[in-house]
C-alpha cells in the first residue's frame, strides 16, 4: 500500500472523527439544554421537590421522574397552561359536611369563611375589612402554608385596630356585625398560633391540624403497617413514621409534607353528627371524575383485549378505579379507598342493619371516632324500632330506671361514699338523659352485651335502694289503693307513677278504681274546702 493511500484514510479517519464528535458535542448540548428546560420546569410545576430531597433522595428521585416523563408526554404550551394545571389539581382533602338540601357536597366549600346565614353583603363588608386590616385569607390553600404567617403581636395589632372600628360604627349594622366576626376569628386564631407554637416546640409536626408524633424503628420486624399517603408498606425495621395522635393518621417520615386530608377530630369536634341517608351517591359527574380526596382523575374506562382466541376486559389503569364510599357516597382512587369495612350508622338506626359495609379511609377514621359519642337520637329518627327490636325497648325500660334510681343515690351519704354511680363510668350518657345513644350502644344491643350491662347494674342500684340503706328505704311508697303495707318503688315493675302528684300505685289497683289517684282526688278536695272558707270569710267581711 503506497504512502499517499494511507495518507487520504489517515485524513478521511480524522475528517470522520471530527464530524462525528461536533455531531455528538451538539446532541449532548441540545439534550443537557432539553433536560435544563424541563428540569427547571419541573422545579417550578413541582416545589416540594426540593424540600422532599430531606425525607428520602429516593423519593425525589421518583417525584422528578414522574415529572419529566408527565411534561414530555403532554407538556404545557405556556406557563399560563401550565399554572391552570397546577390550580386543577390542588384541592384540600377534607371530609364532606353532612349533605342537607344540597343536591351535591361540592357546592359549598367546607373551607368557606362565611358563618352560617351570613349574606352576599355581609359577605362583602368581611372582604373590605380584610384589605383595611392587611389580612390575607386563602381559604383554598392548606392552613398551615399561611395561617400561621402573621405573628401573634401582629395579629394582637390587628385585635386592637378591629377594636376601635367597632366602636365608630353604627350598632346593628351589616359593618358592625361583620367586624365582630373578624374579632371573634382574630382572636381564636392567636389562641391557635399560640397552641401551635407549643406543640411544635415539643417536636410535633402540626400539618392539615393532624398532630403527627415521630416514631422510632422498633428493634424487631413490626407488623405490616401502610402509609395513608402513599399507600405503600411502612417497613418498621428501616422507615421513620408519623402517627396523629388525634385520629391515627399515619405514613412515612418523606411523606409527611405531602399530607391532603384534614384531621377527622376537627370534623368532630365542629359537626359531630352522622350522615343518616343510606348511601347518598351523586354520581362521577358531580365529581368532575376526580376523587373527592386527592383529586385524582378516575373513570371506569375498560380495553377490550384478546387472549387464546378469546376476548376480555381490563382497566386501563388499576390506579384509577373509582370506588364508591357506602358511608358518604362518594368515589375515590384506590390510594384513599382501601376497601374498609365498618357498620354504618344510617343503615342501623332505619333497618336495624349491622353488616360492614366499604368505606373510604377518612370516613373510617371519622366514624372510628365517632363510635362512642352519643350523638343519636333513635326515637326521634325512627321511634318504631323500639316495638320491632325487643332488646332496644329493654334498653330503654332499663335506661329509665337508672335516672330514676339516681335521684336516690344522689342524696344518699353512704352511695356517694361507695361511688355507686361510678359503675356507669364506661357510658357517662346514661346518667344524663334516656333518649339519646351512640353507634357502640346499638352495636351491644344487638349482641345483648348491652341489656347484661345495664340488668347489672340496675340489680345492683335496687339491692342498695331497697334493702341495704335505710335511708333510701324510707323514701319508698305504699299503694294508698290497697293499702298493703309492701314498700314500692318508681322503678319496680307493675307500677304506675301519677302524673298529677308523683305518687307510685300498683298498676292493677290504679286501672281498678278507673285510673284515679286517691292522693289527688284528696287534694282537690282541699283546694275546694279552702276556696269555699275564703269566700265566706268575704261574705263576712
């Protein structure tokens, strides 16, 4: 091979190489410039990427992935796009209020400042006073991202200007009832932004006013736990979680600043109150095909697909099966519906009805806390459960004696000294009324725990009333019809109590002599031989 052939390869190589280094130099600056674009678009789309890098590289890792690949499938033309898609998919995950007359829970936002019955102009004067106050209030973010801003000597300046505008209005003005309003609000809010303050000072994260404590591995394998978040396995031996101490809301420590859902103690504590129509389903439509938690897109879409000659169906995407809350008739994505199973209310209290039935997880968390508080009424919701359920009338007959046995008790030295009444400890309600009872007292009805209980505890009350304590022996009757010298009291049975004079009677001698009571008919008697005196005595005079 002569000099000058080898020459032109050596060159063309050189030339070749060349080309193909400025090619690959040029696709290198047009990706890393691509990557750039989209990196920075996630950061601005994405801002707690940044800040979940301290809960787990992982974790944001997966966050600007996910990312990338949504903005290189479907990326906004403009950054106006861009904002509106943000504004889409932030929404607050709180419990639905109770539905009344609405046709669907989304029209009124639980967040809304308005009070109840507060009107347009009303509703006007509160924003006027806000700008002439400098109070921002963006009741469609989370709480916590600004409620807290403003310091408490700010919020005291505030107090005090709210203060003298109050006494330059006008008494019984829109103006001035707007501007007690913003009073009453400013001032709850330095009691929370000084309860925050000392929560947060003892090393518990306040978020979406869940009180998340911080809990440690445990040394040996825990059982499986998941993360209300995520929906992912806790790995106690290897993962820092949070736990809310008010209503056992947990998930991983990196999962923590990503929490939607609003603690259920303040659905509680605001509205403590059931949703008492069987399933009240609006439909997706009322949903935007969203879920009314996260806001994630749902739909019941299938593909059709074929398989050794045969056709089936199958979801496009597991992730967004809609699943229907039983409690409030709402659909969720599987990551807030875990397919929960708790007796619900509404179905009890109109058909007696004990079956678990499918819950959201918020609405089980709601109605775990709800279990015990005696919120129902059952003879004012459906009275004819009581002729229909026999253990329920027993209850009720039992319930009845209680209050009256407490009368004796509350007056007598040797009870309070023994604490009788504190055998009703487990169910305080039932010392306070006889009508009113919660969802744990239905449920121990129908397995008869309940009438054990209550027979127990009225065996024990009638044995210290009617034979161990004299003093409570004296306070007993005796039928005034028959004349038996048996002692009888308001809480034995075969008794009738007159509703004239509180006298006891035997139930068969009272409905003898014609439902007459001979202590009111002595009475009246009185009353007219006092009357006629009277008269004479003006004749006289």
């Amino acid at each position: 091979m002569s000099e000058d052939t080898v020459w032109s390869a050596s060159e063309t190589a050189n030339v070749y190489l060349s080309s193909v280094v400025a090619g690959a130099s040029d696709v290198a600056s047009s990706v890393t410039q691509s990557v750039g674009v989209a990196v920075h678009t996630v950061a601005y789309g994405m801002g707690d990427v940044v800040q979940n890098v301290s809960y787990g590289v992982g974790g944001a890792v997966h966050e600007v992935t996910s990312g990338v690949k949504r903005l290189l499938t479907s990326p906004p033309n403009t950054l106006d796009d861009l904002e509106e898609d943000m504004d889409e998919d932030e929404h607050p995950g709180v419990l639905p209020p109770t539905p009344r007359n609405a046709t669907s829970p989304y029209l009124d936002h639980p967040q809304s400042d308005q009070s109840p019955g507060t009107d347009s102009e009303m509703a006007a004067e509160e924003a006027a006073i806000n700008a002439e106050l400098g109070i921002n209030e963006d009741h469609f973010c989370r709480p916590e991202d600004g409620y807290f801003e403003q310091s408490v000597d700010e919020l005291e300046a505030s107090v005090e200007k709210c203060k003298a505008l109050i006494l330059q209005c006008e008494e019984s003005s829109t103006r001035r009832r707007a501007l007690v309003h913003k009073l009453i609000k400013l001032r709850l809010r330095i009691q929370e932004a000084n309860e925050f303050q000392e929560i947060a000072s003892s090393g518990v994260v306040c978020l979406m006013n869940h009180h998340f404590q911080p809990l440690k591995p445990p040394l040996t394998r825990a059982s499986k736990e998941f993360c209300d978040q995520c929906a992912n396995i806790i790995w106690g031996v290897i993962h820092v979680s949070y736990t809310c101490t008010l209503c056992g809301y947990r998930c991983h420590g990196r999962c923590v600043n990503r929490v939607q859902r609003r603690c259920a103690s303040v659905k509680v504590n605001e509205d403590a109150s059931y949703i008492l129509s069987i399933c009240p389903e609006v439909g997706l439509s009322a949903q935007n095909y969203r879920c009314a938690e996260c806001r994630r897109l749902i739909t019941n879409k299938y593909r059709v697909f074929k398989k050794n000659g045969k056709e089936f169906q199958k979801k496009e995407n597991a992730w967004s099966e809609p699943r229907r809350c039983d409690y409030s008739g709402l659909y969720y994505c599987p990551a807030c519906h875990w397919n929960s199973r708790v007796v619900l209310p509404a179905r009890v209290v109109h058909n007696w009805d004990f079956e678990e039935r499918i819950v959201s997880r918020q609405a089980k968390q709601f109605l775990l806390l709800m279990k015990n508080k005696p919120v129902l009424n059952v003879e004012k919701i459906n009275g004819y459960l009581f002729k229909f359920v026999d253990e329920l009338g027993t209850v009720k007959k039992l319930r009845e004696d209680l209050l009256v046995m407490k009368q004796y008790l509350g007056t007598c030295r040797s009870a309070q000294e023994s604490r009788m009444l504190r055998q009703l400890e487990e169910r305080q309600h039932f010392v306070e009324n006889a009508h009113m009872y919660s969802l744990q007292d239905l449920i121990d009805t129908n397995s008869g725990q309940l009438v054990e209980y209550l027979k127990k505890v009225h065996e024990s009350f009638s044995n210290h009333i009617k034979n161990e304590c004299l003093v409570c022996q004296g306070k007993g009757y005796i039928c005034e019809i028959c004349d038996v010298s048996e002692i009888i009291f308001p809480f034995d049975g075969g008794v009738v109590i007159c509703s004239g004079c509180s006298t006891v009677l035997h139930h068969f001698c009272y409905t003898s002599r014609s439902t007459t009571c001979p202590r009111c008919l002595r009475q009246e008697a009185r009353r007219k031989q006092e009357l006629s005196k009277e008269m004479s005595k003006e004749e006289e005079g």
